[in-house]
C-alpha cells in the first residue's frame, strides 16, 4: 500500500485542520542535557517537548493506538519524540514502530531526535517506511552549541563543554547524509535562544539545505524552571518572524509548530483532551504486553491484607487472580534470597512470568526495569490489597501515598539493598 505523504500535518499546512498525529510517549531516557529541556514537569495544560502524562511500552502503544483509530480520531501519523530521545531507548523505539507498521500500514511514521544516536537505525528506519525523521540542531559551530549542551553521553561517559558539541554535530552531519541517502524526507529544528544562537540560525539553515534538509521550523525557547536558560526571555513573535524570514531565503520554514508534547494526540491546534487523556492512561494501566496471557498479579505484603513491603525484603509474594469479576488468592511464591544481583531479578522475573503487574511498597531502579524488561508492570504503593488490584484489573491508575523512604529517593526498604 502507497503511503500518502500529503496526509502529515506538520509537513503540509493545509491538511493540519483535517489530520491528525499521535505522539507516543515511549522514550523515556535522553543521552543530552539541553539547556533549556526539564523533564521532570508535567501539566496537561502545557504544551512543550520533554512533557507527558504517562510513558508507555511498546506493545502499551500499540494498544492506545488501536484504541484511538477504533475511536475515529482522524489520525493519519504515529511519531515518537521522547519524552526523551528516541534514539536513547533505541530498542523500545524500534519494536513501537515495528509494531505500529504491521498493525496500521497506511499510516505514517516520523520521529524526532537529536541526532546523537539515530545513525545505526537509519536503514531499519527506511525499511519500516519511517517518512519523516527530525533533527533538532541548534547550532553548527561547536563553540555555541557548547553553550547550548551542558553534556552529551557517549557510551554510558559524559562529554562537556567543545568536546561534547563536536561529538553531536558529527553525528547530527552523519545522520543527516544517511537519511538523505535512503530517500527520507528531513526536518530541521533549531531551537531560537536569544544571545546564544539567534545570530547564527541563517548559518544553521544555509547548512541544513546544502545537507539536502527538506524543511526548517525555527522554535522560540521556552524558559522552564529548573534550566541552564530559566531566566532567558522568550523571543518575541517579531523575532521569531524576522529569523524565519532570514532563514526562509535558504529553505522552506514551518510556520505552524505547536512545540508538541511527547504524548501529544490530535489536530495540532487541538489541546489534549478529556478522550485522549482517558485512552492514554487505560494504556499505561493495561499489561505491558497487552496480548500476552497474563492472568495474575503478585503482591509484596507482610499480612495478606496491605501492600506493605519492599521488594527486597520480601522473601515470597502472595498471587491473585481475578475470576468473574472477583479476585482472589492463588498462591504464595518463594523469591530468591537477598545476593545475586541482576540475576537475582531476573530470576524473579521468571517466577513470574504469567503476572501482569507487581504490587510492592519500594523497590529499587535497577530490579523495576529488569522486572519491567521481563514484561512486568512494578507499581509503587501502599494500601489495601482488595482495592488496588480492582483497579488493576479495571486497567486503572493507582494513586497511593508512600511512606518516607530510609535510604534514599529512589528506595524505599530497609537500607538492606535490592542485590
């Protein structure tokens, strides 16, 4: 099936009223430190990149987007744009838009990254008839874009300062000729930050089309708490229009950018709304492989009747299920003994293995993702064991308070360790 290209919103204007797109919250880490990026906030009413509600798994993205088409959103674009860097969480994003290709083949698939990490996917990307790829490249000349980037990861190391801005415009010029090279169409983003590199956006753009760049969005920064550039003032839109106009005598420029959220969904000039905000968190709520048969969830409890203990104290967890619309207790499983490290989850993971969801009072990072790998879903919490896993099989979201932690933010045991 030809896709039709004229149906994306971002790249043709007059469909932006008719089409909408859907951006799927599936990247979590980022491998750069922008000035200007804090993701650490969310409001549904703000509208800026880095922002979202809920992050989803591959196959959680699947589902909401089978929810919204069976909706009649009139969605013709699927695109991951972080809330980190796509490219960062290579192999979620990578099974998302597999999944989305076979599920939904008519529809088109973007992404948008910093360019950092995209190179080694580029031809799957092609292969999977991604349309549409965006690099955010703020500046050409290292010694600015070292006042934009306070660090860029390479291999699991920090760069700082020329070091680290020579490292992403080589990979960004890399990424740019293979794109180019396998037939995709290229935007560019630029970031305008005045008295950083409001002077040199004409130089970004003169670059960018002799790159083979398609179209140019210059965005105005948005001052967010917490930033390198809190107290920068937004451009005015005089500026903003005077630096597209310069631009705009190098390569096209878009004029309609709604600075979208990483879960954006809709028309772009449509807020996110009640139905979408219903869709998205019965996603997140659902099983991390919603197809899969996972009938149980398991319980960390010291009674049987609170969710009330950490992960790693726990030396077996209580299994329900839930039968014509009741739940119930199935059995009690031994867990591994404290030690063993990764292994120790990972065995953890195979106990449990036919559980959609583990309910625990603290857990540490490393077990929550490996758990998570495994195709579990860790909720943090404390309460009554009968009303959360209601809401678990309801597919909704629990909110429950937790107790101080003992040793540290992410840690909520005893000081004993997650190993």
């Amino acid at each position: 099936m030809a896709l039709d290209f004229s149906k994306h919103p971002c790249f043709n204007p007059d469909v932006k009223g008719k089409f909408g797109r859907v951006h799927l919250p599936v990247a979590p880490k980022c491998n750069i430190q922008c000035g200007y990026c804090n993701r650490k906030y969310d409001c549904v009413n703000e509208s800026r990149p880095g922002v979202t509600s809920n992050v989803l798994s591959p196959g959680q993205a699947l589902y909401y987007v089978n929810d919204l088409v069976e909706s009649g959103k009139p969605i013709s674009v699927v695109g991951i744009a972080g809330p980190g860097d796509p490219f960062a969480n290579p192999e979620q994003t990578m099974e998302t838009l597999r999944l989305i290709r076979k599920r939904h083949p008519d529809m088109l698939l973007c992404v948008s990254t910093n360019g950092l990490g995209v190179g080694p996917y580029i031809a799957e990307l092609a292969a999977l008839e991604v349309s549409h790829i965006t690099i955010t490249m703020n500046a050409i000349d290292p010694e600015i874009g070292a006042k934009v980037y306070s660090w860029v990861r390479e291999d699991k190391k920090p760069l700082r300062g020329l070091e680290a801005a020579e490292l992403l415009l080589q990979r960004q010029i890399q990424a740019m000729k293979a794109i180019k090279a396998h037939g995709i169409t290229l935007k560019i983003n630029t970031i305008l930050i005045p008295g950083v590199n409001d002077e040199h956006l004409d130089a970004v753009a003169s670059f960018a089309k002799s790159e083979g760049a398609d179209l140019h969005n210059i965005i105005p920064l948005c001052p967010v708490e917490g930033t390198k550039f809190e107290d920068f003032e937004e451009p005015t839109p005089a500026q903003i229009h005077a630096a597209r106009d310069i631009a705009g005598q190098y390569m096209p420029q878009m004029t309609h950018c709604q600075r979208c959220r990483a879960d954006a969904c809709g028309l772009l000039a449509e807020g996110t709304t009640q139905e979408t905000l219903n869709l998205i968190e019965k996603a997140a709520n659902a099983p991390i492989n919603p197809d899969e048969e996972r009938p149980y969830v398991a319980i960390a409890t010291r009674e049987g009747v609170l969710v009330s203990q950490h992960l790693g104290e726990a030396g077996n967890v209580h299994v329900y299920e839930q039968i014509n619309g009741q739940t119930q207790p199935v059995e009690i499983r031994t867990l591994p003994t404290k030690g063993g490290g990764d292994e120790r989850w990972a065995e953890v993971g195979s106990i449990l293995q036919d559980c959609r969801a583990i309910l625990v009072s603290g857990i540490g990072p490393k077990p929550t993702r490996i758990l998570r790998d495994s195709g579990i879903k860790v909720v943090v919490m404390e309460g009554l064991i009968e009303e959360a896993l209601e809401r678990i099989y309801a597919g909704e979201e629990i909110r429950a308070p937790i107790r101080p932690t003992k040793c540290g933010e992410k840690c909520a045991g005893d000081g004993g360790g997650c190993g």
